[in-house]
C-alpha cells in the first residue's frame, strides 16, 4: 500500500469486526485517512 496516496480521500470499510475487513480498517487508520468502518452486530463499547 505504500504506492497508494490517501491524502484528501475518505476511506469506508464495512465488515471491519474481522478477517480482511479489520485488517484492511487498522491498516488504513494507521495511514491517516479520514474514514468510517461498519461492524454488523457491534456496540459502541466494542
């Protein structure tokens, strides 16, 4: 992913409670970009 420029791009990920889907939110977050993920079944309190 270091040849891919976030810089003013809104990244969404759904399915980010496991597998890719999380993998692909906390990898995306520790770039910057500014972002929601989707968690079917979570609470606010994780």
């Amino acid at each position: 992913m270091s040849d891919i420029s976030f810089d003013g791009r809104v990244a969404v990920v759904t399915g980010a409670g496991g597998g890719l889907g999380r993998t692909y939110a906390l990898r995306l977050a520790s770039r910057g970009p500014g972002g929601a993920v989707n968690v079917p079944g979570g609470s606010v309190n994780g």
